[in-house]
C-alpha cells in the first residue's frame, strides 16, 4: 500500500481538510515526491517547498485513487471525467478548483 502523509482521517486519502464521499484521492507533489491529500496536508506536514508538476510530466503517475489504490498518471485524472478509470469510483469535481496548487495550469 502507498504511504499518504498529512492529517489522513481514513483509508480512502480523506483528510481532516476535505472529507466528503468524493474526496477519494491524493497527489504526488512534485516538490518531494510525496503523497498528500491536499495542498493544506502538505503545507503543515510537508517539505517546507511548493513546486507544481510542469505540463511536460504530465505522463507520470501522481495521483492516487484511495478507493483501489491505483496509481494514475495527471494526464488520466485530467480526463477521466471525475472518476478513477480501474474501480470506476467518483473523483470531487470540485478539485479542478485546486488544480493549479499541484499542476502547471
């Protein structure tokens, strides 16, 4: 299982910050290679950093379904249409509010 740092409330990546059934996701940040379920997990439990993935790495895995666990790359969540393409579970769409804290926009 892929470890999840900050204030996780549950096996799912759900967070003290955002908890509701679709808050099922963590990012890899790009700054430390580490997974966190939101930008606030990092800024208290993080590498002191803040550096966004550039589009041209976008290929790579950096989020993570807290459903099944499976790794997708930015270019999958980008266009899965809010749900993880492996368990079929339902993304927040409410996180493309938040895209530029993780990715170049």
């Amino acid at each position: 299982m892929i470890e999840v740092k900050g204030s996780v409330i549950d096996k799912h990546t759900r967070c003290v910050h955002y908890h509701s059934e679709r808050d099922v996701i963590a990012i890899k940040f790009y700054c430390c290679k580490t997974y966190f379920p939101c930008v606030h997990c990092h800024e208290q439990h993080g590498c002191g950093k803040h550096v966004v993935w550039p589009k041209e790495r976008f290929h790579e895995k950096a989020v993570l379904c807290g459903v099944c666990q499976t790794e997708l790359t930015i270019e999958q969540y980008m266009t899965s249409n809010y749900h993880c393409p492996h368990c079929n579970a339902a993304f927040n769409p409410g996180c493309q509010l938040h895209a530029h804290y993780y990715f170049e926009m």
